[in-house]
C-alpha cells in the first residue's frame, strides 16, 4: 500500500508537494556503497532489506556496519551509553538480509541499486524486479556514470524512477545527488528528496547527464592525474601530497581512486570512452588497465596504486 503526505514547500508559496513516505527499503548490492547506505537508512528508523548475491559478502556487510555504528555511537553517545546501546540494537534490528530480490521487493517502498557499473547487468535486475514489486515501489540506481533513462529503460516504470546517487563513505559524506529523467514524475522526484532529507543528507537536484554533477567534474581531475603519472610529470606520491596540501583536499587522486575502486573507475572510464571515442579526456589508461587486469582494485582488495596490507 502507498502512503503519500502533502505539505507546503517553504519558499514555494502554495506549491503542495505530494510524495510517497518510505519506510520499507531495499537496497541491492552489499559492496561499500549499498552497505553504507543500509546504515544510514537503518540508523534513521527505515526498515532495510540488504540484496547480494551470496551470504558470506552479505554477513560481511552487516558486520561492517555494526563496526561501524558502534564507532558512531562511542562519539555520539559518550556520555549516556545506554542510549547509545539501544541506539545501536534499534539500528541493527531495522536491517535484514536475503540473497533473493525478487522476494523482498513485493514489500518495499524503494528500491536503491548499487551493484557492479554495468548497464546491461542493472538492466536485467530492474527489469525482473518491475514485474515484481508492488506499483508505488520506487525505484533508484546509485550508479556513478550510466544514464539513468538507460537503466529505466528495461522497467515499465518509467515515471517512478530515478536516480538516488551516494558518495563514499557513504555515513560521512554529507550529499546525495537526486536524479531526475525527462519520465521521472514530480511525485517521485519529493519522493527522493525527501527520503535523502529523512537520511540527514544534503541533495542536489541533476540531470541524466553523464557524470551528473560530481563525478563530471571529478572524474577527468583524476584522469588527467594519471595521465601526469604516466608522463612522469610527478610521482603519484608527490601529486598526492600536492592536491592534499596545495588544495586541502582530504585525499589525492591516487588515494581517492583507491578508496573508490579501480574496477569502479575503469567502469565508468570505458562507458564514457566508448560514448566518446574521440576525446582525449576519456583515453584509456594503461596504467589503470594493468591494475585492474592483475586484480588490484584498490583499498577494497589490498592493492591498487598504493599497498593496504
Ligand atoms: C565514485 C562516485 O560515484 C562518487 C564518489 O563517491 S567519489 C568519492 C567521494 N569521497 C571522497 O572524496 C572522500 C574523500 N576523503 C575523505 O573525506 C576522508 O579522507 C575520509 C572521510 C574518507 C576519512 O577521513 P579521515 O579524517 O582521514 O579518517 P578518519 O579520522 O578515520 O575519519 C573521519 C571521520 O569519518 C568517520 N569515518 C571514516 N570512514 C568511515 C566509514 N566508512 N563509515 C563510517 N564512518 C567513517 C570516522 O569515524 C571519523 O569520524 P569523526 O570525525 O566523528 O571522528
Ligand atoms: N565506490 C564508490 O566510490 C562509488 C560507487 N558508486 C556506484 O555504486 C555501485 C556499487 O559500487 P561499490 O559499492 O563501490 O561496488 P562493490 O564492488 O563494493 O559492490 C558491489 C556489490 O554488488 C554485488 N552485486 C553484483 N551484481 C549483483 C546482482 N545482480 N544482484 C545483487 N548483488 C550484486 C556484488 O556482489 C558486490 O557485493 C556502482 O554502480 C558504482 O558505480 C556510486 C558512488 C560512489
């Protein structure tokens, strides 16, 4: 069943804003990006489901999480550690496991993806779960390149779908990008803004185009940062230490790539250079190829530009 509210939207005199309240949510893929969203989601009173494809990768991300919450609890509730206790014990009891999407959907209210950047595989997946999920279900990828109107494309839920785009770590980063395609509804587009504003982030409104806002930006930074290391303009230690130090960036590029994924990256690089054959900017990189070729993806595997072991 669908719950809608309507309120008066601040600033938008009598505008109502008419949207789908969601308490039930399912997020596909326990990798970095879908657990740190079933926490945060988990951690304010929303009932999650967290979809992988096996048992082990899903035990290993409830297990983060925990870890997790308890480092924000240890802060959070320093001085009352039995709130915070209960805190923890709440969050935990909100997320549940299952290995079979299909049957968890018939009871959401949104569905967020976040499983491996491929669109033919995200297509499948969605394309299963639109035959189903109840009608309200919303559904939102938090793909970091592919087109939105792309994925949706294999759905008959065009105007119930969306973009919900997270940035890693997910419980520290403060944005989400909302995006809407040209079929995304109004009501699904408050709908999304306000499950990112019940998740205590900060969102902005982008387009289906590639890269939305961040990572149009980012991506090509980091490019031509590798490209300056295969140059041997700089080594990527130096780059690095510069990018932190000359522009207070938490991390540099070689840092960040790691901390993202190399498999990630080369991702979104070979969908943006197969789109654009022709731009220099989206080049393959030999370095980044070898990495990923020799499994080395990053933090998430022990190795990637830099050694975590
Ligand atoms: C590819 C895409 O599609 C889009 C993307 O996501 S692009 C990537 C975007 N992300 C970034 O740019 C991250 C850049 N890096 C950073 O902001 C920081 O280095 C960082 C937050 C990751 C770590 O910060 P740090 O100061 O070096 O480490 P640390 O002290 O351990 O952590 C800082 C805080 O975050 C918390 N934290 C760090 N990682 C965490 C995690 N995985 N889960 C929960 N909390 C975490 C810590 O507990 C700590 O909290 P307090 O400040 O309350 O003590
Ligand atoms: N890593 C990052 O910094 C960010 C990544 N993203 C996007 O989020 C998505 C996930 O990225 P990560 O979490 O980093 O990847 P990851 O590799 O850590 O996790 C992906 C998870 O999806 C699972 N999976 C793959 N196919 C599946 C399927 N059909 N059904 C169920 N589970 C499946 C895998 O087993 C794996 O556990 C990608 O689309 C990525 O582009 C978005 C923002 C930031």
């Amino acid at each position: 069943m669908a719950f809608f509210t309507h309120h008066i939207c601040r600033g938008l005199s009598s505008s109502a804003v008419r949207h789908v309240v969601i308490k039930n949510v399912t997020i596909i893929g326990g990798g970095q990006m879908g657990a740190g969203i079933a926490q945060v989601a988990a951690s304010t009173g929303h009932a999650v489901t967290l979809v992988d494809t096996n048992e082990d990768i899903l035990k290993k991300a409830v297990k983060g999480i925990e870890g997790n919450l308890k480092r924000v609890v240890k802060k959070k509730f320093a001085d009352k550690p039995e709130a915070g206790e209960e805190f923890l014990q709440k969050a935990m009891q909100n997320v549940s496991i299952s290995t079979d999407a299909g049957s968890v959907v018939q009871g959401t209210d949104l569905v967020v993806e976040a499983i491996v950047e491929n669109l033919k595989v995200k297509q499948d997946l969605f394309g299963g779960l639109d035959k189903l999920a109840p009608a309200h279900t919303i559904f939102a990828s938090n793909t970091s390149s592919l087109s939105i109107t792309d994925i949706a494309s294999s759905t008959n839920r065009l105007d119930r779908f969306g973009g919900l785009h997270f940035f890693n770590p997910v419980p520290v980063m403060r944005l989400v990008e909302v995006i809407a395609t040209s079929s995304t509804s109004q009501e699904t587009f408050d709908s999304l803004l306000n499950f990112s504003k019940m998740l205590g982030k900060t969102s902005v409104s982008c387009k289906d185009t590639p890269g939305f806002i961040v990572n149009r930006l980012l991506l090509p930074y980091i490019l031509d940062a590798v490209r300056m290391y295969e140059r041997g303009d700089g080594s990527k230690e130096d780059i690095d230490i510069a990018m932190k130090l000359g522009c207070g960036y938490p991390m540099g590029p070689f840092e960040l790539s790691d901390y993202v994924g190399l498999d990630t990256m080369k991702f979104i690089m070979d969908g943006w250079s197969a789109a654009n054959p022709d731009n220099p900017m989206f080049a393959q990189s030999e370095v980044l190829n070898k990495l990923v070729a020799e499994g080395k993806f990053g933090k998430k595997t022990g190795e990637g530009f830099y050694k975590y072991k």
